[in-house]
C-alpha cells in the first residue's frame, strides 16, 4: 500500500469528524462487502476500531486512542495487533530448506532449529519480490510469514519453483495457515502478560526463535520478533480460539497492553528503521541498497545460489549506486515521493516514508539516495509542496530497538 497509513489514518478522522460522514465512508469503505474480514473483525468494531481497506481486507487503522497515544502507549505499556491479514505458510520434506534457499538470501541450513530471521525473496535481477520472516521449526519444516500485499504474487512465484523443484525429485510440499489467525503482542508488558497464559517459561525464548506451545489452552505457534522494535511476540493462533486469546491478552494487562491499529504500527516500523514493503522496498530495490546486507548469510555470499545473486553479490563488492538512509527534518513531516536534494539543490534521490514520530516529538523519514550522500551526519535539503526544507541524514532505528537477547 502507497503512502504512508498514519498519513491516511489522520485523514480519515479529520475527514470523519466533518459533516458528510457518509460521503466519506463511502469513499474510503465503498467496497466493504468485497473485503476479506479476519475472525476478529466484529471484536475490532465492538472496541471502536475505525475499519479500513488495506491489502484486500478490511483492518481497523485506530480505535479510541489517537494514532500518536497508540504509538506512545505501545513503547511505554504494550499494544496488540491482529496481523491475521498477513500469510502464514510451512514448507515440509527432507528437501525444504535446499529448495527455499534458491530463493532467499538468508542461510536458513545455518539456522538453529527453532530460530528465524528476516530475510528477502528475491527476483532475477536481484531486486525485491518481498521481505519475509522465516523459521526453521527443524531440518524438514520451515515456517515463514509472508505480507498481505505480496501473498498472491508469493505464492505464485513460491508455487511456479516449487513444481520446478519436485519435477527433478525434489521432496518439499506446502500448507498455507488459513485456519490460523495472527496476533502480534508488542511492548515492554508482552512478556509479563503472555506469561500469564502459558506454563512454557517465556525468560528462555530469546529474539527469533520459534516454539510451539500451549496459551490460554490453544496450541500456537509463538515466534519472539515484531514490527515495532520494542519486545514482543507474534502468535499464530487456531482462527476458533482468536478472539478469546485477544480477549486474556488485554484482561491480564489489566488494560495497559490496548488494541493497535495500523497506523501507529506504520508509525512504530518507521521509528524502528524498519522498512515496509511497496513504499521502501520494492521489485527493482535489491537488499543492498535496502540497507539490509546483514541479512544475506556469508554462505551465501561465498555460494550464491539463490535469484539474482549475481547481481547482489557485484553490488556486494562493488557497492550500490543508490542506498537507503534514515532523515531528521524541519518543516511538515516529509511524505513518500518527497525529493532530497544536496544543498546546491541537486537532486539525490527521494523519500520513501515519512511522517511525526510521536515518540521523538519531530519529523522523520526514510529514503533513497546516491551512495556517498548516505552518511550520517550529511545535510540536505527535503521539498515538501514546492518548498525544500533543512534535513540531515541521520542513523536508523530512530528509536533505540529493544530486542530481547541473551546478556
């Protein structure tokens, strides 16, 4: 989705609060009998959840709470946000982990079992088909999440290699987790409160890994990760037991964990640095001008192996001609498609994400610009509506990530 979802979400409740309220539902919501609905959709409602289309769905942007109050809240308590738009899939047989690696950048046979990372599906040409959170539940079975927007390009492409793979022998087969809902926990309360729901001891499940096991009487699959940069988990829960799950969550938080719509998770993932697909990576961005080298195993980048590692692998060594870049700016808050200009007033490139961040109480945003403009530090100038405005290029994640790992 195009444009940045706290931009829309404080578009839709200025827009709301004017007079024709039903001109603008129909504008924005003219299509409801056409979206998708996750099991929680009469739960979002009944707790004020401001429904919007999203990826083919119908998601709640925000409920009571402002999309800043939901943002600040989430790093000071805790948020939960049904995710359950978003695919999850296994891939099982003794051959899972050869065949996704031809796609992927990550080193998944390096993993441990029971440990994920983030990693990208990559095209030909080394760019960006999506990015993805993969597990390595053991060596025959890999549990991935994919994002809404790109599940059906996702699956088409994972589908059309993977008859390739068996048609040579190959043993992988695959089951997309309809029947499953998804729940993502986040904030320095997550643990605290999920521990009321399980007899598993939460202190051993560090960031990345994967377990299956029971909370609040359901079997799910937990995976210690988010999109937020705060602690937290993501639940994959039987569709039949969602609800209640949402329902013990907020309970045992004694009401200080709420519910999160998409527009402060959009303003969470940018104070994170973290990158949202269709605005920040696309199909001609490559995981190195993404900024997202780290990903690519060293394995990997010996071996290749996977689509596009040619390309990849030059601009390993060579370096990218463009990279993406985390900006601090004056002025209104800098939207996609915003150009970054040096302070001569040439072009560098442009923005990619931007918006208030209600954590920092000023602009942030993230782009693309040519390699050498990238450096912390470097001053530039922002337009926004005709007007260039003093920027500078500043580390990423804005907010310091607060990730549980061993000490």
């Amino acid at each position: 989705m195009r444009g940045s979802l706290w931009q829309l979400g404080q578009s839709i409740t200025r827009r709301l609060a004017q007079a024709d309220k039903k001109a603008v539902a129909r504008r924005y919501i003219a299509s409801e009998a056409e979206l998708k609905k996750t099991v929680l959709y009469d739960f979002h409602v009944a707790n004020g959840g401001k429904m919007v289309p999203f990826a083919g769905w119908s998601m709640p942007i925000q409920y009571k709470d402002s999309i800043m109050d939901s943002t600040v809240n989430c790093r000071e308590n805790g948020s939960l946000f049904d995710v359950s738009h978003m695919c999850g899939l296994s891939l099982k047989g003794k051959d899972s982990v050869p065949f996704l690696e031809k796609l992927v950048i990550a080193d998944v046979a390096g993993l441990a079992n029971g440990t994920g990372t983030l990693t990208v599906f990559t095209n030909e040409k080394g760019g960006a088909i999506d990015d993805s959170v993969i597990t390595k539940v053991k060596d025959d079975h890999i549990y991935l999440v994919v994002n809404a927007g790109c599940r059906d390009k996702d699956l088409a492409h994972i589908e059309e290699h993977m008859k390739a793979f068996k048609a040579k022998g190959g043993d992988v087969s695959w089951h997309i987790h309809d029947e499953r809902s998804l729940l993502a926990l986040q904030g320095p309360l997550a643990a605290p409160t999920l521990q009321h729901l399980t007899k598993e001891d939460l202190g051993k499940i560090y960031f990345g890994d994967f377990r299956v096991l029971d909370i609040n009487g359901a079997t799910c699959f937990l995976t210690r990760t988010g999109y937020t940069g705060e602690d937290g988990f993501e639940i994959s829960v039987p569709s039949e037991n969602a609800v209640d799950l949402a329902k013990a969550i907020l309970e045992k938080s004694e009401g200080k964990v709420r519910l999160t719509g998409l527009g402060a998770r959009d303003s969470l993932r940018l104070e994170a640095g973290l990158c949202l697909y269709g605005n920040d990576m696309e199909q001609h961005t490559t995981p190195v001008e993404a900024g997202l080298t780290w990903a690519i195993g060293k394995r990997r980048r010996a071996e290749g192996g996977f689509l596009g590692a040619d390309v990849i692998l030059k601009q390993l060594a060579d370096g990218p001609s463009i990279r993406r870049a985390g900006f601090i700016s004056s002025g209104p808050p800098a939207r996609s498609h915003s150009e970054i200009q040096d302070e001569k007033g040439q072009n560098l490139g442009e923005i990619t994400s931007g918006g208030f961040s209600p954590c920092l109480k000023k602009n942030i945003a993230m782009g693309y610009v040519k390699s050498g403009s990238h450096k912390a530090g470097t001053k530039v100038k922002i337009v926004v509506r005709g007007k260039a405005y003093d920027g500078v290029v500043t580390k990423m994640p804005f907010v310091p990530a607060k990730y549980y790992k061993p000490s």
